[in-house]
C-alpha cells in the first residue's frame, strides 16, 4: 500500500508543539489566522505522506479525557498530533520530522554522519558473556559526546526510546534501549547473564537497592507501574540480563530498567548507548535512529564515538566475534526511470527522478543517461527502503499524487462474486427457508473438542495448532464445524426443542501440497435437537439440499447422491451413514453418539449432517457451463 492507502489509527502519532515546529522549519510564510497556519500545515503533511492528525493542546487533550476540572493550570499551546508511516522510525520524534521535511522543503540537505573511532587504548569496549545466549544474545553500542540537553530536547529524547518500544522494538521483546550518563560509569563493560538472587543493585528512581528476585515482585504491587507488561519477557528465565562496568555498577538489567546510578540528567554531556536485543539487524536500525536523531546536539553536530562488542567463544556471533557499532553506513540500491514511470504512471526524466528522491533524504544520481538507470543510497535513518518498489513509492510522494493523471485501465475487468461465496449464500438462503437458523462459531478451538470429544483420534496428520496460543480454548483451528454447533446447543439447552441449527463456514487442514502447508475447505453443518433424535428431519435436510443443486438420487448409477454405511464413531452405531455425490464421499450424517453428547453437556438426543460444499459448487458450475 502507498502511505496514503494506509489505514487510519493504524500508525504511530507523534506530538509535537506547534510554534516549536515551526520555529525550527523557518517557515517565512505569513498566516492570517490559526485555520490558515494549519490548513497550510496540513497540506504540507499531505505532500509528503504523513498525515496532522488533529489539532489540540495539552489542557484540551486532560479535558476530553477526565473533564473540564482537569484542565485547569495546564498549558494551552497549540499540539500537533502527526500521524507517521509504522516503518518511518526517523520521523518517531521532533528532531527527525523537522529534519525531513527541511530537506524536502529544499532547505537543507541530507546529514552527513561521523563515525569517530578512538586509537585502540582509547576506544570502549563491552564484553558479551556467552551465557547470554539463554535470554538476550546480542548487543549494540555507541556514545554521544559533549551533549547539550534542555528541557524539551531531553523529554523529546526520552519520548522517541517509548516510541520505538512500542514500534519496532515490540513492547522490548526483540530490543531494549538502554542510555547512561558515561561520566558516572568506568568502561570497560560486560554484559552478562546471571541467576536473578545474584544480581543486586538500585533502580532507577527507586529508593534502596534489590536483587533481581526481589525487584519483579516489587514491580508486580506496585500502583501505577509502567513496567508490569514488560516484566513476563524474563520472568521466567533461570538467568536475567545484565550490564556492569569495570566497577560492578549496574548499568541496566535488559528490558526492564536502568539502574539509578548512571541516569540520564539535563546536565549529562556524554551519552552511552546500548541496546540489548533478540534481533541483531532491529537492535542495529535501533541504535542508528538514536544516534540519527540526536547527535545533532553534539559540540560537533551528526558525530558519533564507535564502542568496540566483543563476543566470547562460543558467543552469538561466531562469524563476526569483535565489530565497531554504530555502522551507519548508507545502503546502495540500483533501478530505472522506465520501471518507477510505468509503476506510478507517469513520464519524468530520470535527472528529475533523482531530484525528486533527494528530496525524500535519499540522495540519487544518474548512472546512465541511455537507460534511465539511478543509483540511490539509503541512509541509515532510512531502515524502511528495502527494494526499488519502495524508492518508487517516495518518487510518487515528492511528484506528488494529486498531479498523477488518471487513466482509464488498458485491461477491462468485471467485477464479480468467487463462485463459492455466492454458492454459499444461496445455501444460506435455502437453509433458512428449511427453517433453520444460522450460528457463527469460532474457527479456533481446544485439541479435545475436534478429537477425544467427538470421538475421532488424532493421527497428527490433519489439524493446524497455533505455535504461541494466547487463550487456552484457542490452540488449534477447526477441522469440523460440528464442535461449534454442539457448543451452540449445550449452551441453548433452556430453548424450545425443537432446536434446528446450521453453520456455513470454513475448516482448515494440513496440506504439504499448499505453499502455506495448509488448506482451506467451505463446510455446511446442521444439526436437529429435540426429544426425539429426528434422523429423519436431517435425512429430508440432505435430500432438499440436493434437489436444490440438481443433484438426483444415484439409485445404483455412478451419477447422483447416494449413501452408506459409515464408520464414523461420532454417531450412533447403525444410525450413520457417509454421503457420497458421484461416488465421492463429502461428508456424514447420523443420529449423534451418547458419549459425544455428554461430552458437550447435552441431554436431548440430536442428529445432524456435515458435508463439504465445494465439490457441489464445482458441480454445479460445471453443470451450467
């Protein structure tokens, strides 16, 4: 999807104050009013695909949410509240949507940054324990030097680590940031894994020191802890992770919280950087995008100090025991003017191309004039820029969309319903008119209620379990809808008998022959609960059914719908049959089993059919083609 097809409420918002904003963008224009300031911003947004969201300011935003009262003393300056694309982590914070869109508005040009890499004897180091393979493997560092923090740049700081949290960096689960006032450490670092009663230290903001046994439940009382979701990542690991310095200080104890000792303060000047990680190529774009966006407050602006990560054999990366971090280099990608113009639909040179791609921080040339061919470099802070269909969607963005023609399509096409979901309908409707009503089960449920319940062992060859089930009634998928309708009726017991349901929907089945190893097939279940079994009324069922499809009784010929003998121990003994429609069994009927019954807490004897429709869908259609 182009960044405007995205859809809303599903990006990251960013506040940013209004004047601040565009202070910092030296926007020359003169506005009448606030409407025309914003409309202008908006339009601004528009262009270069992020979206203003809503106009407010911090006492609107305390009243809409806990009333009017609220408000009162909090500040009325004018918020923007930006919406961002999910995988644009340069634009999470003030410094990096200012910085954009400067370069788009033609103001400046891309950052270039500055790895300084100290003489060896100078240069810091942290050791990574091979123990950490158990819980966090892999690490990544870098250091600030000569800071200057005020006020909104240190919140600002702060709000961008929350932000990749929550984005990226999944809730912590795949990386961690962690940052430290260097003055108040010694490197060399370790960072090491180490059961929870030997790990002792004072967190941060906290009063006396704990041990890693006694922080998490600590956390867990507390009122009002922000810390509660992440303390599940580790809690049950026999070893916790852990950063020292050559002093034992604790630095941070991964994902959780930094220790107290080394805090980050308005008056901190040097900065170290870590981020712990699950994922080393997210810990990477991570620690890039801190960097990226605040080394500009370094005495020298866009420079960084490397940290040495040294792993120890038998550490999680073999191939690469010892590298300098951050690595912020740019990435090289090659692609046409023909492919972007006939994607987008337009004609432009591949000289303007390059300008437009400048414009969006990824600086582009011409390589050959003949073939349109471009070169761009995808700077570090552009981690989203993973193929040249996304160097055309930024093409399309500084072009502009409201100036790409539309074009009537050179292949017609109608519209028209997938045969099996009309077929489906029209079943529906005619189960209806049978006077049955419709259910809505879910399509996940437990191992027993597809198998010990009704009877039907497990041979490890059919049924899809999910790998990381969240509720424990939902840890495999359905092969059959007759679970869902039994559940239906146990909990419809006090209704008028007779009860007369039925479920159209569908059931999932390993299969090594789909790419995905699994496949899709449309059912129909019905089910009749009364005080009599009623093996009859869904006998009749089943001949309505197939009269309604053309489908007449095979009365010996190869043609037709028969039945036989089935068996099936969901059903009664005698009382079953399969259902076959040109020889080929789709489904069973029967009166239902005691055992299955007690099984879902029914009383009342119940008979019901369940057949596979596509092969009827297929008939059909073939029938009138």
């Amino acid at each position: 999807l182009l960044r405007h097809g995205a859809a809303k409420g599903t990006m990251p918002t960013v506040n940013v104050l209004r004047d601040k904003l565009f202070e910092l963008l030296e926007v020359e224009e003169k506005f009448d009013s606030d409407k025309l300031q914003d409309e202008w911003f908006e339009n601004l947004c528009f262009e270069f695909g992020i979206e203003l969201d809503d106009v407010t300011s911090e006492k609107e935003m305390k009243e809409k949410q806990m009333g009017e009262a609220s408000g009162e003393g909090l500040s009325e300056d004018v918020i923007y509240k930006i919406e961002v694309p999910a995988n644009r982590y340069d634009l999470l914070c003030l410094e990096g949507i200012v910085s954009s869109l400067r370069i788009f508005l033609g103001k400046d040009l891309k950052p270039e940054f500055t790895v300084n890499t100290p003489q060896p004897s100078d240069i810091i180091e942290i050791t990574v324990k091979k123990e950490t393979q158990q819980i966090r493997p892999f690490v990544v560092c870098a250091v600030l030097r000569n800071v200057t923090f005020d006020q909104m740049r240190y919140k600002s700081f702060i709000d961008l680590q929350d932000k990749l949290h929550t984005n990226i960096c999944r809730q912590r689960t795949l990386v961690a940031i962690g940052t430290h006032d260097l003055d108040t450490l010694k490197p060399p670092f370790t960072y090491e894994a180490l059961p929870p009663k030997d790990i002792k230290f004072k967190p941060l903001n906290e009063e006396k020191e704990f041990t890693g046994e006694t922080l998490f439940p600590y956390y867990e009382t507390k009122e009002n802890c922000k810390l509660k979701p992440f303390l599940k990542i580790i809690d049950k690991s026999p070893v916790y992770p852990v950063i020292y310095d050559s002093s034992r200080v604790v630095c941070s104890l991964p994902p959780i919280i930094n220790g107290d000792h080394s805090k980050i303060r308005l008056d901190t000047k040097n900065v170290f950087i870590e981020c712990t990680a699950t994922d080393h190529t997210k810990a990477n774009i991570v620690l890039n995008t801190v960097v990226a966006m605040f080394s500009r407050y370094c005495s020298e602006p866009f420079s960084v100090e490397s940290v040495r990560v040294t792993y120890e054999e038998g550490g999680a990366r073999p191939e690469t025991p010892a590298a300098l971090y951050p690595q912020m280099g740019s990435v090289k990608f090659e692609t046409e003017a023909k492919y972007i113009n006939s994607r987008i639909g337009i004609d432009i040179k591949a000289e303007d191309m390059a300008k437009l791609l400048t414009r969006m921080s990824l600086p582009a040339k011409v390589t050959d004039a003949k073939t349109g061919r471009l070169e761009v470099l995808a700077p570090c802070t552009r981690s989203d820029i993973l193929h040249p269909c996304d160097i055309m969607e930024d093409v399309a963005i500084a072009y502009g969309y409201n100036k790409i023609a539309k074009l009537v399509p050179k292949t017609f096409t109608v519209a028209a319903q997938q045969p099996i979901n009309k077929f489906t309908e029209l079943t529906r409707g005619l189960m209806s008119q049978a006077g049955y009503m419709e259910v809505l089960t879910f399509a996940l449920c437990t191992h027993d209620e597809i198998f010990e319940n009704i009877k039907v062992r497990d041979e490890k060859k059919t049924a899809v379990s999910l790998a990381n089930p969240r509720v424990k009634g939902f840890t495999m998928v359905r092969t059959m809808l007759l679970p869902g309708l039994l559940k239906t009726i146990a909990e419809s017991s006090s209704y008028p008998k007779p009860i007369r349901i039925f479920e159209v929907s569908d059931v999932v089945f390993l299969d090594d022959s789909t790419e995905t190893g699994a496949r899709n097939e449309r059912h129909l279940c019905a089910m009749w609960c009364d005080t009599k079994s009623g093996l009859e009324n869904i006998q009749s069922l089943l001949r309505r059914i197939m009269e309604a499809n053309g489908v007449g009784w095979a009365g010996g010929k190869p043609k037709g719908y028969s039945l036989r003998d089935s068996s099936s121990e969901t059903f009664f003994k005698g009382r079953r049959a399969d259902i076959l429609v040109d020889g080929k069994v789709i489904g069973t009927l029967g009166i239902l089993h005691p055992e299955v019954l007690s099984n879902f807490g029914i009383k009342s004897p119940c008979s019901a059919l369940e057949i596979n429709i596509e092969g009827l869908c297929t008939r059909v259609q073939q029938k009138l083609s």
